[in-house]
C-alpha cells in the first residue's frame, strides 16, 4: 500500500479545461487566475464555482473592489451555468469592498479568515486581486506586506483544505510578483488581436504537480460558458497497419485501379486541382461510396455559402444522416476547434470516411494568427485524424500554372500519403481535363495521365494520350514519330 | 379613514399585481399585525428593510444597498406624486431612524401606501438588474418567516 499522499483532481466544468490542466485541478491548491480586462476571468472562476460547490463543499466568493457585485450577478446569469437556487446555498457572495477600502491588508485577511472559518467552504475566491494590492499600495508604509499577506493567505486557505483562487488582472509575467511563487497554479488568460480578429487563448504557466500540457489554448465564451479546444491526444500505440492493406473504393471504378486497388485504409489522400476541376464531386463520390458498402463519412465545408456548393447526392446522404456536415462558420477559428469538431462528429457517426472540402477554404477560417503556422496546424489535423483510424480525402485549390508542376499551394504535400493532381489541357481547341496517381504510400500505382470528363453521374475516367506530350505543360504538342513521317 | 385605506390599496393593487408585490404587501400586513397604528407600521416599514440590507449588504455591500435604497425613493417621488413629499423628506441616505421619525407625522393610510410601493419598488428595481429568480432568492428569507405561519389560501376548503 502506497503511503504517499494522494492529491484529488477535480473536475472543473469546463470543457476542455481538465485536459489542458493535465487531469483536473489538485484539491487545496492555491492559484492565479490573471489576464487583462474581458479575457473572461471572472466568467472562468464562476463556471468553475458553479460545477465544484455542493451544499456538502460550498463556495465563498469574495468580491473586492473592482467589477460591483450588483454587475456580475447581472452579467454572469446569462451564462447556462449559472443557478439561482445556489446562491446563499452551496455558493456564498461576500463583498469586502469597505474592509479592502481602508486599505489594511491585515484586516482584509481577518475579514477572509473568519468567513473561511464560518463556513468552512472547499473552495475559496478571491476577485479581483488586483484591488487588494492596489489598496496596499495606498498605505503610508512604503513596506507594503503584500508578500506576507499572500504568504499568510496561502497557508491558511490550504489548512482549511480549501481550493482557492485568486483572481487578478494586469500582471506582467516578468514581475517578480509574491504571488507567483507562493501560487500552485496560474492560469493565464490572453486575447491576441490581429488585424480584425479576436482569438482568446489560455496557458497553464505553472500547475505543481501536473502534467499540463504546454502552450496557448484556443478557447471561446459562449452562453454555455467557456469551451477550452484542447489538443486532441495522440494515441500513443497507434494501430499496425495490416498487409495487405484493406482498400476503401472510392467510387470511381478506374480511379480504384489507378490507386493500385483503392485507397489504403488510414491514408490521407490529397486531390489537388484547379477551379471547377471536379474535385469536390470526386470527394462526394467517395463519400457516397462509403455509404454504399455501410459505412459513414463526415464532410467538413468551409465555403462562404456551404448549401450552394453541396451538390444533391451529398445533400441527400447529409439529410439521411449518412455523412456528418461540420460547417462551422464561426469566425477566427483554431486548428484545436475544427479537429474537435470533426472528431465529435467522427466519434457520433462512428465515421471512417473523412473529407475537408477544401483545404484553401479552411485556411481562410483559421484566424489570421494561426496561418502563419498553417502547414503545422494542417499536419496536426492529419495526424489527429488518421491517428483516429479514418481515412481522409483532402481537395486542395491549385492554380493551373504551366511552368512548374506543384500539388499543392502550401508545401504541404508530403504531409498526406496519397496525392491524386488533376489540371487542364487544351487539345484541338478543346479543353479537357486529365487526372493522375502522382503518389501512393507504400503501394503500387498507376502512373498513366488519364483523360476524364465530369457527367451526371460524375467523373468518367478515359483513355491516356499516347500521341500527345508535354501534358503537364498544359499546350501538348502531338508526338512526331517515324510512323508519321513514313 | 378605514374607508380610504381600502380606497389606497386598490389603488396600489392597480399598479403593482405580480405575485411578488402581494408577497411584499401581505409580508408587511403581517409585520403590522392586527392594531395597525402609526408606531408599528413605521416600526415594521424599518424591520423590513433592515432586513433586507442584511440580506444584500453581504452580496453587494453596504453601497450597493445604498445605492438602491435612493434610486427607489427617487422611483416612488416620480411615480407617486401625491406622496412625493413624504419621499422628498426621506431622501439622501439610508437613514433609518429619519425613515421612521417622517412616516410617524403621516396618517396610518399614507404611511403604509408609503411602505408598500417603497418595499415594491425596491424589489422592483432589484428585479430589472439581477432578475426575478435571484432576487427572489436573495430576498427570500425577508418575507419567507412572517409568511410561513400566515395560513395559506391554497389550502382553503
């Protein structure tokens, strides 16, 4: 038997939160909530104070100066957390404004101790903070005992095995401020501004004893509260492929042949093309033919106007319920939010059969901070999918450039392990379309160029061009070869 | 006079005649009791909204209720002109034992009236910042004790 201490996580309501900190908050610890005004501090503590407090483990809500409690009682109710029927029950508020006035630490911290003492709550807050310190600030002793009164309000609120958190604004984390070395926690709260867009994001500075897991967290403020995107986990041991692979068909017979017998299963699989290429109807037609042998797939859109581009075939199977539609049309997204997104639809539909229509459109919804880091950000997403076991069609805006041969505009080619590149060429004053495998991980392929042509019922593949060259120049020429001269 | 009371609290059933304000309105008859003279309903008035700052005070702080013990008599003067003298005299702080010397010169009529749409207005404007829910939660043990041993009308035959 273990005679080590066993430190209680907590669940702390907040999606996404228990992840990022490393599985829930440790039981008695004592943290900083800090970040600049409207970064949702307050909104955090009390989703936080809504999910924790029971009448068995009640909460004390210590308002100092600052917002007036009359506001965010207002304010705060419009949150779905938030439970009448929990005030002055499991959820006690205690204005200190005219103690912190006076501006005697010594009396604030009395005043905290005995309401600590009356009601013994398991956990403890403390808004804002920045308000007690200022307050200290305005006494004639140039020794303020702010550090000693952290010190002091630390011990005691893990002697009374209360959680605690301190909530504070405006601190700059290169300030060797008392509070972040007595602290067991801190939670960073930013709003990072670029150009037009707002992303808030999250960072566990210091969480003692936990595993957090490192970096800014994207997270948004909706009715429902604070919604943190953490990173999806990687499934450490992720599962052997086997040989031979099975084969997903993509519902385009040749196509199936071209790949060398279909689509591993687990692969990424790039189809790169111009406008109007037809690559949005091949990523239906592998859908539907997902459908067809019993499967399900989710289709993520990122057009401006998702119902006009979608044609009927996958407007039925969306109606059926066949293929998931994740058209998040909110603005400034994350990589974090999208892959959750995607995998909560996944996970509901039990989906194998994944399309992102397209990859440029998805670039223009990321928010404008995330684009700078979008080949990382599209790598992440490849490896949170496959790493859940799907297969994924990928479509890729290319513009027709006839001097270089790119599958991609981002670079990020080598990131799939299948590519599929379509483009136009013009022959007798026609202009016809050729697809062709250029890459197929680990498998055989073909490597023909292959006329096709987009019908009603959808992409018809043809015969190649043997009497033409320089295909991928876009203006072939007809080969010159010594039965035309005889 | 007995007449005119009736006549007063028709017409304040008029104006206000939400469940709360018949709450508020029975929860101060109850205070009274049944001899309701001048001292009591000044005394009972005063009991009341002592006990609703000691409600609030904890929550929003003594300014809070400060604050909203002002904007209601200001409510009450503009709305109720007839009384607004009475308002005017009571005005600026919340000075309780001012509250009862003013409400102890009125008649038994106008110094009820007077607590009645004070209580609701009150109540009123905690409303329309906190909502119905909270506000009836934070204020529920104001009225709760003196209503709990009234006999409930639900229960009529």
């Amino acid at each position: 038997m273990s005679t080590k201490v066993t430190i209680n996580r907590l669940a702390t309501g907040v999606p996404g939160l228990d992840e990022v900190l490393g599985g829930g908050l440790p039981e008695f610890s004592f943290n900083l909530i800090a970040g600049p005004p409207g970064c949702g501090k307050t909104t955090l503590a009390h989703q936080m104070m809504f999910a924790l407090a029971t009448p068995e483990r009640p909460a004390l809500f210590f308002t100092v100066l600052g917002e007036p409690p009359l506001k965010m009682l207002r304010y705060q109710q419009q949150f779905d957390f938030f439970d009448s029927e929990a005030i002055n029950h499991s959820i006690r508020y205690v204005n200190l404004a005219d103690d912190t006035l006076a501006g005697d630490l010594d009396e604030v911290l009395r005043r905290i101790v005995s309401e600590v003492e009356t009601h013994s709550p398991a956990l403890v807050f403390v808004d804002s903070f920045r308000s007690v310190v200022l307050a200290s600030q305005t006494q004639d002793n140039p020794n303020n005992n702010l550090p000693q009164f952290v010190q002091q309000l630390g011990m005691l609120m893990t002697t009374w095995q209360a959680t605690t958190f301190l909530i504070g604004e405006y601190f700059t984390e290169t300030d060797t401020n008392p509070i972040f070395t007595v602290a067991d926690g801190l939670i960073w709260l930013r709003q990072s501004v670029q150009r037009n867009s707002m992303v808030r994001k999250m960072e566990i500075m210091k969480m003692r004893g936990q595993p957090t897991l490192p970096g800014l967290h994207t997270f948004r403020i909706a009715t429902s509260g604070i919604k943190v995107f953490a990173p999806a986990p990687l499934n450490p041991v992720e599962a052997p492929l086997q040989f031979p692979a099975k084969r997903l068909k993509m519902g385009v017979p040749q196509l199936d042949e071209m790949l060398g017998g279909g689509l591993p299963r687990g692969y990424s699989l790039l189809v790169a093309g111009p406008s109007g290429s037809g690559k949005s109807i091949l990523a239906a037609t592998f859908l539907a033919e997902g459908v067809r042998n019993g499967e399900t797939g989710v289709i993520a859109v990122f057009e401006q106007r998702p119902n006009h581009s979608q044609n009927a075939t996958l407007a039925n199977l969306i109606q059926a319920g066949k293929v998931g539609l994740v058209d998040s049309r909110a603005p400034d997204l994350s990589i974090d939010e999208i892959v959750q997104l995607l995998l909560s639809e996944i996970d509901r539909l039990k989906a194998t059969r994944v399309v992102i229509d397209s990859l440029s459109g998805f670039e223009l919804a990321l928010a404008p901070t995330f684009r700078e880091d979008f080949r990382e950000s599209l790598s992440r997403m490849v490896t949170a999918l496959t790493g859940a076991g799907v297969s994924v069609l990928m479509t890729s805006e290319l513009e027709d450039r006839y001097t270089d041969l790119r599958f991609s505009p981002y670079g990020t080619a080598f990131l799939t392990d299948a590519i599929i590149v379509q483009r136009y060429i013009e022959v007798q004053s026609r202009l016809l379309r050729i697809m062709a495998v250029v890459k197929v991980r680990a498998s055989a392929h073909s490597d023909e160029l292959r006329l096709y042509r987009i019908d009603d019922n959808g992409l018809q593949i043809g015969e190649m061009l043997p009497d033409q060259e320089g295909l991928l120049g876009g203006r072939p020429t007809r080969q010159h070869t010594v039965l035309d001269n005889g | 006079m007995y007449y005119r009371v009736l006549t007063i609290r028709y017409q304040f059933a008029m104006t206000a005649q939400s469940e709360e304000s018949r709450q508020i309105v029975a929860s101060l008859a109850h205070r009274v009791g049944p001899n309701a003279d001048i001292a009591r309903i000044a005394q009972a008035l005063v009991t009341t909204l002592q006990d609703m700052g000691a409600a609030l005070t904890p929550i929003i702080g003594q300014q809070g209720v400060v604050a909203l013990y002002r904007r209601s008599i200001h409510l009450c003067a503009s709305n109720h002109p007839r009384l607004a003298g009475t308002y005017d005299s009571v005005q600026s702080t919340l000075d309780l034992i001012a509250l009862k010397s003013v409400l102890v010169e009125q008649s038994e009529a106008d110094a009820l009236f007077f607590g009645e749409v004070l209580l609701t207005t009150f109540y009123e404007l905690l409303t329309t910042l906190i909502g119905p829910s909270l506000t009836a939660r934070l204020l529920r043990d104001v009225w709760g004790p003196s209503l709990s041993d009234t006999p409930s009308q639900e229960i009529s035959p």
